[in-house]
C-alpha cells in the first residue's frame, strides 16, 4: 500500500450544510460538508453515483461558491479539490 501524500493544507472538522450545483444548474443536491480547508472538503451525501467530475459547491452559510473536481468517491461520501478561481 502506498503511503498517504501529505495534505496540500490542514483540514478543519464541520458540519456545515451545503448544495452541490451540477454545471447545467438544472440540478442541485443537498450534502453536509464534514471538513474543509483552503484546497478541498469532504461531502456526505444520500448518494454519490450522479454526481459528475465538475460541479460548484454553495456554502450558504459562510456566503461561499466554489469550483469543484472530485477527487474520491464511496457510496455516500465524496472528496473534492478546489479549483483555482479565475
């Protein structure tokens, strides 16, 4: 087994709601954002098989959007990168 590469930055613990949007913004899906940091979050959701490769994730709370790239994904759980803001 490979060793873990270190994270791009630390992560903080949260449980924050939050709205996956898909590109087309025809769709959107509820999910709870379990930690965070300034690179990428982990998101637990009902289901993961629908989600595609590029989505935005509003953060209604903190006022945030952001653009997204899965990283990883299991049945109810997905990991994404940030993507550099324009």
């Amino acid at each position: 087994m490979d060793t873990p590469k270190p994270r791009a930055a630390e992560r903080s613990r949260s449980i924050l709601g939050g709205r996956i949007r898909l590109p087309n913004r025809a769709s959107t899906f509820d999910c709870l954002v379990r930690n965070v940091s300034a690179t990428g979050a982990r998101l637990e959701l009902d289901s993961t098989h629908l989600l595609p490769l590029e989505f935005e994730l509003e953060i209604p709370k903190q006022r945030l959007i952001y653009s997204c790239e899965l990283k990883w994904r299991s049945e109810k759980a997905v990991g994404v990168r940030f993507k550099e803001r324009d």
